[in-house]
C-alpha cells in the first residue's frame, strides 16, 4: 500500500534549505542570481544591445523535470530583460532523433506556459556547418582520420598522460579536402573515417585532443530525408547555431563547463557573422528520481511503465498526467534559484509548491477508496436527506453543492478499529464520529464474514446532529468522509509514489543498477472506490482534493460511466508546515 506519509525531513535540514532557495539581499528584496548579475552588466555596459537566448534540446527524448528547470530559465531570463528566447532543436544525430520527440516537446514548452521567439533547427544550418568544416581543413585545422573508434581511443590519453598524433594528422589540405568530400558523397563505411579538428593532443583539457566533428551515418534524417550521409558532432555544431541565431547568452549545464574551451575554438577559427558567450549552472538533481533519457526511455521500451507519460516518470508529460500544473513547477523553479555547484534538491519541495496552489484552487469531494459498508439501523426508510456542501474552504467564490445521505453509506475501511489503539478517533464498537457535512453515528454491532472480516457496521445515528454539531454540546474528536450508497460512483483509482526506493539516485550500491532501486509500491491500483458524483463528472484533467486523502486528477481516459483518478499529491506537507 501505498504510505500516504512520506517520510519526515529533519527541520533543520528543511530551513536550510528553504534559506538557501530563497536568498534575500538585506533590504529584504531578493538578490539577483549570478546570470541576472552577468546579463544586467553585459546591457549597462553596452556589450549587447539586448539579449537573446535558446533553449537547445535534443528530440531524442520526452523532455523531464530538469529541463523544466533549463527551459524557465533561459525563457524567464529573455522575458525579464526584454530580450527574446529560440526553441531550437540540436538534431544533429538522425540514428535517435523523431518527429515525436519533436512534438511533444513544443507542447511540453508551450504547457509550461512559453511562446519561443523562433523554431529553429540544427539541420536548418547543415550547409553553413559543412562549408566551415571545409575553411577548417583549408586552414589547416581538421582533418580525416581513418583510424576506427577503439584506436582513438586508445591514443586520445588520460589526466595524467598525453595524447598520441594520429598516423593520419599530417594529411595534406587537398589530400584531406577530397577525403572529406568521399565522405560527404557516401563513398565510405560507417565508422571508417571521421574528421577530426587539429588542436592539440597533449592539451589537459581532453576535450581539446582533436575532437571529432564529422562522422558518417547512413540514416535518414527527420527533416532532411537522405540528403547527407555526414553529421556535425554536437560540439562542433552548438556554438555555430549560436552565432548564426544571434545568441548573446548561450546557458548550459555545469557538465560543458570543460567544453567551453572548444566552443570558443570553434568559433574562434572560422568568420561566424556573431560571437556568443557560453556560462553554465547547476543542472536540477531531484530525490527519488532519475533523469538520464537513456535509462528512461529503457523503461518504457522493457514495459517497467506504462509509456512516457506515466505518472510516475519525471517527465513534463508524466508531472501533466499526474495533476501537476504548470504554475507550480514555475515557482519550483523559481525556489531552487540558479546555483554555479551542483546540490540535490528535495521532491517535497515540489510537492509543497503544488500543494500551496491547489489548496487554494482545486475543488473538494468525498471519495472512499476501500469501502466498508455501515447500516444507519435507526435512519427513518425512504428517507434521504440533501446536505450543504463547501467547495473549497479557501476560496469564498468557490460556492457550494448539494451532497445526499440515505440509510447505507460506506466509510473507509481504515476508519474503523475493532480494538482501537491509544490515539485513535476515528470509528470503534460503542464510538461516536461526525459524518462530514452530515450527523454523528455511533457503531452498534459489527457484522463478520466467515474468515472474520468485517464486513458491515450497524450504526445509530443522532438525527438532531444535522451538520455534525451535538445538540447537548457534547465533543465528537472524528470526523469521516463518506459516501452514500443510494448515488456513490464505481470508480479506478491509481496511488502513485515515488519510483525508486533509494533517495540519491547517484549513491547506487557498486554491483548494483536503477532497477535494483525500483519500488514495487510505486503504483497501487484501487478498482472498486467510491466517489461522490459530482467527482464522476470530471473532465479529464480535472483536479480535485479528495478529502482526508490527497489531491487528485481525472485521468487522460476518464470518463463518467467509467472514472479513473490518479494521485497527485498526498495531503501531508511537512516540508511546507516546517518552514512556514
């Protein structure tokens, strides 16, 4: 079963957390981050006129939570200096890349609630990348290596020990130009012969050891068809999109921070008609979850999820699905603030970013997820009584709906103890609880199958307790939701956790992988719940606060004859109580 209460994290561990995202300047405004300071001077200064950034992915994966962070970032920093933010696809590899991936990160982007400047690609440049690729061999600077990959390898060096030259670094211009044109023109074997930049293989920087620019593919390309049969490496292509798209701030994650170096060589030696400048931040790193495309797309190849947008997946589309809004992953983003050193950030901190909206926002309902049913033994027949019921205690324009109660109504099971212990007060034999909006009952008799379950509760009810107020002023601690039998809603319910079991995906046990981390618990699938109508009548999407449960949301494939909810969010928020 799913634990509706995660585990609680130490307060002063959260404090200090909560202090480090939210850095305040002692004026009480909050200070600016080390990019906003960059590009506030780089405009005062006159260094650019105004600024222009991208937010760069590769279509060879659903985007996930970390590029939630890239994307309001590089869109965020364009809307607040008056600048403007490309969406442009690094889709320089056609043996991974679709027109899948490609779609469903315009929508992810747009969901997220931003509009791109301009849509651009990395093949739309393939003509100028080859023709530079050519003033670099004709200025001596690249050339082809025939070597296969293990040789280079072998001869690129380590940290300590120098690169070897390849056999084939000496080329002549022509000799390399013609090579390089046999390529383009499909006459050699994938994997024979690469074009290498010249640099330096004795550099400590391995990255500058004559990195390899071009390599042949043989694959048709999702925009460009068959018209190439030689692609631009990333490095070689990154900096020159930049250039050609006016990129005055080119943002990248702290793992190209060795891989500058390279950018600047490249647009250092060819005539780029703009010189952009590359700074890096701290890529998100999220408890419980794991962000490599290369491990999530073999979960959803092997069938461990249901497809991308599971809800359990770090995807945008799987945070969609499960009822995240837009907004609240903007303000998580906007909490965690932009940091030069990589940290790990707590999912409780997203959760309690949602929570906070939805409170405010999602409309209430009843609903019983393992139904046990009571009888109202004194409930008069025929009877059935229309209650009032608030849509949300937070919102004063939220209003109110009618809510029916008849003589049988189900509780959850969980809401009942034969043997209570010290602390419980919920229903017990002899034991009085306010039914929400409703009476107070008190449990008479308990009704046992023939394993011994318990099967059904005979209840008295107050019938001068309409509201749940005691007419004598006696005090009732419990309070249950319900739902009456005469109109409750057969409904599928899905408890999603987290995936993994182990928090720092990274501190993995040597011998061991992701999937050894898996969560069995991680999905729980409830069949026969219960749920208020008003609920059934949820369009997909929807998103409710079942009370005393969590937040929920109507699934893609929801319907009124047949409703599926998935769990957002439970209730519980101690992340948020300890740092109010």
């Amino acid at each position: 079963m799913v634990n509706f209460v995660f585990a609680l994290l130490s307060s002063a561990i959260l404090k200090a957390v909560f202090d480090e995202f939210t850095m305040a300047s002692d004026d009480g405004t909050k200070s600016l981050n080390f990019l906003e300071e960059i590009i506030t001077k780089d405009l005062e200064n006159g260094l650019v006129e105004s600024i222009i950034t991208r937010f760069p992915p590769e279509p060879n994966g659903y985007l996930h939570i970390g590029h939630a962070k890239s994307i309001c970032l590089n869109f965020g920093l364009a809307k607040q200096f008056g600048g403007e933010c490309n969406l442009r696809f690094d889709d320089t590899n056609p043996a991974k890349e679709e027109t899948e991936y490609v779609e469903s990160i315009m929508e992810d982007v747009r969901w997220l609630g931003f509009e791109w400047a301009n849509l651009c690609y990395a093949s739309d440049y393939f003509d100028q990348f080859h023709r530079w690729a050519i003033d670099l061999i004709k200025a001596g600077k690249a050339y082809v290596d025939d070597q296969n990959a293990e040789d280079m390898r072998q001869n690129r060096g380590t940290l300590t020990k120098p690169g070897e030259d390849s056999p084939f670094r000496n080329r002549s211009v022509e000799e390399n130009l013609e090579l390089f044109m046999r390529m383009t023109e499909g006459e050699f074997e994938e994997g024979s012969r690469v074009l290498r930049a010249k640099i330096d293989m004795s550099s400590s920087n391995l990255n500058m050891r004559d990195p390899v620019i071009y390599r042949i593919l043989k694959r048709s390309h999702h925009r460009t068809e068959d018209k190439w049969c030689v692609y631009p490496m990333y490095d070689f292509a990154h900096g020159y999109e930049d250039a050609i798209e006016g990129v005055t701030h080119s943002i990248c994650t702290l793992e190209f921070q060795d891989h500058r170096p390279l950018y600047d060589w490249f647009i250092e030696n060819v005539d780029v008609p703009h010189v952009p400048h590359q700074y890096e931040f701290a890529r998100l790193n999220l408890t419980y979850t794991l962000m490599s495309k290369r491990k999530l797309l073999e979960l959803v190849t092997t069938g461990i999820v249901s497809g991308w947008d599971d809800p359990r997946m770090p995807t945008i589309c799987g945070f969609r699905r499960r009822g995240y809004t837009p907004e609240s992953i903007r303000r998580f983003c906007r909490e965690i603030g932009v940091a030069k050193a990589d940290s790990m950030v707590e999912v409780e901190l997203l959760q309690h970013c949602l929570r906070e909206e939805l409170n405010r926002t999602a409309q209430r309902g009843m609903a019983v997820l393992r139904p046990l049913k009571v009888v109202l033994e004194n409930w008069p027949e025929d009877f059935v009584d229309e209650l009032e019921a608030e849509n949300n205690p937070e919102d004063d324009n939220a209003g109110s709906r009618k809510v029916r109660i008849g003589k049988e109504i189900y509780i959850e099971r969980d809401d009942f103890m034969e043997e209570p212990v010290k602390g419980f007060f919920r229903l017990a034999p002899d034991k009085e609880v306010r039914l929400k909006y409703a009476y107070i009952i008190k449990c008479r008799e308990v009704i046992k199958d023939e394993n011994g379950e318990v099967v059904e509760l005979r209840c008295s009810v107050d019938m001068e307790s309409r509201g749940g107020d005691a007419p004598d002023g006696r005090k009732i601690k419990g309070t249950l939701h319900w739902a009456w039998a005469g109109e409750a809603v057969k409904a599928k319910v899905n408890l999603y956790g987290h995936l993994f079991t182990l928090k720092n995906m990274s501190d993995m046990e040597e011998g061991k992988d992701y999937k050894d981390y898996l969560d069995p618990q991680s999905l729980v699938v409830i069949e026969d719940a219960l749920l208020e109508p008003i609920l059934a009548q949820a369009k997909p999407m929807d998103k409710f606060q079942f009370l005393r449960h969590g937040y929920f949301c109507a699934d893609n494939g929801s319907t009124a004859d047949k409703p599926v909810f998935n769990l957002t969010v439970p209730l519980k928020d101690s992340w948020g109580k300890q740092n109010r």
